[in-house]
C-alpha cells in the first residue's frame, strides 16, 4: 500500500509540474500517426522555442500504407516522403490554457507547398505528452496535383506522442 501511495504522489508532483511550451530554448519532439486521403504513415518533428510565443521546427512524413493509381501503379520513395520547415505561434498562454496545454497554428513550406497547421499539445508530465495536428496546403507547387502528386499534398491529420528534450 505505502508503495501504491509513494507512486501516485510521484505521479500527481509530476503532473502538475508538466508545462507545455516554456518559450526560448523549448525544444520538443513529436513522433505520431499521419493520415491522409487515399494513405497512411509515420510522421516525425521537432519544434524550437525563439521567444515566449514562437518556434520554428522541421516536419518529415512517410507513407507507409498509400493505395494503388487508377492503373494499378505504386508510389515510389519520393512520392512518400515531405520535409518541411515549419513556424509556430504558441498561444497557450496568450489563451490563459492550463500551462500543461498549448495551441499552435502556425505556416510550413516543404517539398510539396506552402501550408497552414494547426496543433495542440497536452503533457503529462515533465517530459511526456500528447499532440494533434491537422495541416492543409495554401498554395501548391504544381498547378492542378494529380495521382501520387496529392500525397502530402492535401489535408493531413496527425497524433501521436510529444516530448519535451
């Protein structure tokens, strides 16, 4: 019993000492779930604090369940594959959130197009939480994308774990 009570203090300390964005020298870690129409993947990032409210970062997916085109054809590596740079506002505290959530909308330009993200962040404990993400393209590089050209080229959803490092 005394162990049971020892662990669950530890674990209510941790909880309310868990802050999800500190500002400059922040860094946080997120490897999640990526799914978009007609495929599915890994989805990787990681964010820099610049100042109270704002990071840049860098964002790599992978698909690693896409359907077959109309004609039976497979997407190769680059067809899978997105690197972006990305900036976030980091509005938590702009919002007075609980300091263990934060909100980030925020731009990406990567090998695709230029888009808009919008997250949010949840953390546990001092090191470890939870994000969602959804992201949409403003201004692609082709003019009309068609077959494997709309992979990471569309509205993307994401989830997974957050870290702080």
């Amino acid at each position: 019993m005394k162990k049971i009570t020892t662990l669950v203090l530890l674990l209510t300390v941790g909880l309310l000492h868990a802050q999800a964005f500190k500002g400059n020298g922040d860094v946080k870690f997120d490897v999640g779930a990526n799914f978009q129409n007609g495929g599915s993947g890994i989805r990787v990032s990681s964010d820099f604090g610049l100042g109270e409210n704002m990071s840049f970062g860098f964002v790599t997916s992978y698909l690693l369940s896409v359907s077959n085109d109309d004609l039976g054809n497979k997407p190769d590596f680059g067809d899978r594959v997105d690197i972006k740079g990305r900036f976030n506002a980091n509005l938590g505290n702009v919002f007075e959130l609980d300091p263990k959530m934060d909100l980030y909308p925020g731009l990406d330009l990567g090998l695709r197009n230029f888009g808009a993200h919008l997250g949010f962040r949840y953390f546990f404990t001092e090191g470890f939480g939870v994000f969602t993400e959804a992201g949409i393209p403003i201004a692609s590089y082709k003019t009309n994308p068609i077959g494997f050209d709309k992979l990471n080229n569309q509205f993307t959803f994401n989830i997974g774990a957050s870290f702080n490092l």
